[in-house]
C-alpha cells in the first residue's frame, strides 16, 4: 500500500460495520488503518440498539412467567421489577462489550480516534482536535438516528435512544408508530408494568411485513395488554403538569407520563462535509453508493445504516466485509441484499424470511400454506396464545419464497428456515424433510395441502 498517504483506510464510525472492515482491513489485509468515534464505539446496534433492546425484552418476559409455571405445579410469587437495578447490571454489560470492540481494534493494529471526524478532500479527513488524516480510501459508517416528526413541542417526547438512561420507568407512556422499534418497545414497557397506549396512523401495523402475520402480532399485543389505536395519529402536545397532554387525530385528549416516537430513523450524515466533495446523498441524506458500497467520488465508500439500504446490523457487517473484498483483496464483491431473514422482537416474536403472500402474488401465481394454533406450552397453561407457520411457495417453479413465522423464538427459527429458503428449496424438499416431534416449528415440513392459492 501506498506511503503518500497516513492511511491506507479511514473508517469514520466505530458501529458494527465500521468496526468489522476496519479490523479485518488492518488485522487480515495487513493496511493501516484508523477510525474515529465521537462516541462509544459499538455504535447504535451494541450501545442503543439490539444488544440492550433484547436484554430488556428478556427481563420482560420474565412478568408471564410465574403464573404460567403456576400452572405447571410451581409456586412462584410474582415480585416487583427493579429497573434501576436491572438498568445497573445492562449499562455493565454495554460497558464490557465497548471494552470488547475496543480490544478487538487495537488486537487488529487499528489507530482509534475518539473524535468527530468530517471530509475534507477525497482523500483527507478533519478531526475535531484540529489535526487532519490522510487516506487511499474513505469508508463511511456513521450510522443513523433516530428522527421526531416535525410538529410543535416534539422535544418533549422521547426517542428509542432515550430508553436506556431512563432514572425510572414512567407509569404510562404514548408510542408513536407502527415499525419494528415501535412495536418492540409497546411490548416490552408493557411487560415491564408500563401501562402502553399505541398510536399508529396506517390501517396495520409493521407495514411491509406479511398480512397475516403482522395481523397475528397485532392481536396478541392487544390481548397482552398494549392499547392500540390504528388509523391514530397524534395532532398537538404539550406539557401538563409533570404530564404531556396529547391531542389526537381519532378526536381524544388524553395525558401521558411519557410520550415516545417511534417515527423512524435518518442517515446520520448530516454537517460531514460530503456534497462539498462531490458525494451525493439522496432525499433523507442517504449517501448513494453503488453494488460495492462506492460513492461518486471512487476513493469514500459507505457501509451500513447511513446509505439506507436494509437497515440491520449483519446486514452492515456483510457490508463491510465486502467492501475489504473489493478493495484490499482485488475481488470486487457485490453485496448481495436478496432473501435477507430478520426478526421483530415483539411478543410473540416474528420470523421472517422472503417475500410475503401479497408481494408474491403480485409476482407469480402462488400456493400458500399455513397453519395457525395454540401451542402445546401455553395452552396447557390456559393462555389464549396462537402462533402461526406459513409457507408462499410458487406454483410453477415450488420454491419456497418466503417463510413467516409469529412464535415464541421465531427469530431463532428463522435463522434456520432462512438458509433453506436463501437456498432455493422447494416445498417438496422441505417435506422431504422428517418432523423433530413435538415442536412448533415441524409443522413447516408437515403441511399437506395449501390453504389457498393466489
Ligand atoms: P420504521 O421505518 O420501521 O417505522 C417507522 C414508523 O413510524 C412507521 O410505522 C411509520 O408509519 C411511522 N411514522 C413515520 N413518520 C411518522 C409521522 N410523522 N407520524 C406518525 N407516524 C410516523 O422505523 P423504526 O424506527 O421502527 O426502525 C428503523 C429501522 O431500524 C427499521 O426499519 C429496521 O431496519 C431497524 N430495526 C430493526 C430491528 C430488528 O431487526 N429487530 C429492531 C429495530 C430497528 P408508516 O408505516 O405509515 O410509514
């Protein structure tokens, strides 16, 4: 690699996938890398994101269980949640796996910044200690963030980032909107004992996702207990007291402990200096990149949440190891976006992998089957609980072209069917496939006949 230059990479953004393509650049390519941070590194996914998000679905579970273990012969008392504890023993968590992404960069040779770093040419970056890097190549990993709508008194609502630090958990919140982070945080807050009210504008929730199945998420988050209010938006808000008065479009006015939005996230690209070096960003500020994650400018590459293609955390990791292939192996990888699995950890959980029954119809004539009933664990405890398996298979070709699951663990299921289904298999293939009895998930191998077509 060239000495002209500080660096052979800079990497501005220490998240999953900046972090990954800096130590396998560095530590298996041999470049020399550096990466700044302006704060902890681990980014949205391990700091803000995934990592406390699911601790906290798993401390909300815990609220079911004694009365379902009750009807298994167990006398267990329900006690009350400690967050404050709880929050103690997460932030120690989050602070051990900083240290971890920490360790693996200097383990790698990477030269880590703690600062902000902007873009001063195409090959120079600033950092806010005044000092300037140079490098053969830029990779952009800023990540995002998460945006409130644009409406009067905003600011005295909360966004998911907030969450974590909370000193107490309110005893009533409002969440605004009907996405992934919307949708986990009603079930997990009213797990943990939040009296939640949900408000979301369109007709169902978790837009995008298969019908059938987001329609079952639904109905559990209602009969858990979240009030969901479809077809709501909010229309003003103030400050009421130690409340927050909300005035919304279904014609209530009602005060809340707490409001949230859960409005979605932006690029966070924003005051980098990138349309000043040629580097086109699109409509909310999404740097655009082509198939190898290059901008218009061939030596600043973005990986991840800030080009807004699909917003995950492996999905920014494969990212950024294409990237290290393209430019520090000399094999030019595309990243392939196709058939991506993904999980919502609402409860139950959805697994999902493909196209759903609506996408698919609109494409082919299809053969859905599914199945849709109490399982064995919970119904033996009394609770009303469904689950549902379903298969979009196409008529002509019998690939299986998506898989939907609503299940306890259905992100773990997913995980699995996700490789049959990336593969390509067929429906005959999958039920060719022997049962593991008695589980939930044999019924994707054992359903016969389709319930319908389309
Ligand atoms: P989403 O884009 O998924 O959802 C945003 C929600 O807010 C939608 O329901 C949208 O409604 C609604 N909304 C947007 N603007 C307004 C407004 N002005 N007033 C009222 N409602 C509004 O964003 P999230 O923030 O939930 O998640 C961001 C991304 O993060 C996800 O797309 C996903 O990629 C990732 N993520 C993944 C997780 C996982 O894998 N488990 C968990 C959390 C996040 P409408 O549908 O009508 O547009």
């Amino acid at each position: 690699m060239s000495d002209a230059f500080d660096f052979d990479l800079f990497v501005i953004g220490g998240g999953s996938g900046g972090v990954r393509a800096a130590r396998v650049a560095a530590g298996e390519h041999g470049a020399r890398v550096g990466l700044a941070e302006d704060d902890r590194y681990g980014g949205t996914c391990v700091i803000r994101g995934c990592v406390p998000k699911k601790l906290m679905v798993f401390a909300s579970e815990y609220a079911g269980m004694p009365a379902e273990a009750a009807a298994y012969g167990w006398d267990m008392q329900v006690g009350a949640f400690d967050w404050t504890a709880f929050r103690g023993k997460m932030n120690a968590e989050l602070d051990r796996l900083e240290g971890v992404y920490r360790k693996m960069l200097a383990g790698s040779g990477v030269e880590t910044f703690d600062l902000r770093a902007t873009i001063k040419d195409a090959h120079t970056v600033a950092l806010s200690d005044g000092t300037t890097k140079t490098a053969k190549h830029i990779l952009i990993a800023t990540g995002g963030h998460p945006v409130r709508p644009d409406m009067p008194n905003a600011e005295l609502g909360i966004v998911s980032d907030d969450i974590f630090h909370l000193e107490t958990l309110p005893k009533s919140i409002l969440i605004i909107g009907g996405g992934y982070i919307a949708c986990e945080f009603a079930c997990i807050l009213n797990g943990l004992g939040v009296e939640v009210t949900q408000y979301y504008r369109g007709a169902q929730i978790l837009r995008g996702f298969d019908d059938e199945a987001r329609g079952l998420v639904s109905e559990s988050m209602c009969q858990s207990g979240v009030d969901l209010h479809l077809g709501t938006n909010i229309l003003e808000m103030e400050k009421s007291g130690d409340r927050i008065k909300v005035k919304s479009t279904n014609g209530s006015e009602l005060t809340f402990e707490m409001v949230m939005f859960a409005t979605g996230r932006d690029p966070s690209s924003a005051n980098m200096g990138l349309e000043d070096v040629g580097v086109s960003l699109g409509r909310k500020g999404q740097v655009e990149v082509n198939e190898y994650s290059q901008t218009g400018v061939p030596s600043i590459y973005a990986i991840g949440d800030v080009t807004d293609r699909v917003n995950l955390t492996p999905v920014a990791i494969r990212e950024g190891m294409a990237f290290v292939q393209t430019v520090f192996a000399g094999n030019p990888t595309p990243v392939d976006h196709d058939l991506i699995a993904s999980a919502v950890f609402t409860q139950p959980e959805m697994g999902t992998v493909g196209l759903s029954e609506e996408e698919a119809r609109e494409q082919e004539e299809i053969e859905i089957y599914a199945t849709s009933f109490k399982p064995m664990q919970t119904s033996f405890a009394g609770k009303p609980d469904r689950v549902l398996m379903k298969l979009v298979v196409s008529k002509a070709s019998r690939v299986v072209l998506g898989c939907h699951i609503v299940a306890p663990n259905a992100g773990e299921l997913i995980q699995m069917v996700g490789i049959a289904v990336k593969a390509g298999l067929t429906k005959e293939q999958f039920d060719a496939t022997c049962a593991v009895h008695p589980t939930m998930s044999e019924e994707l191998v054992t359903m016969r006949n389709p319930v319908r077509t389309a």
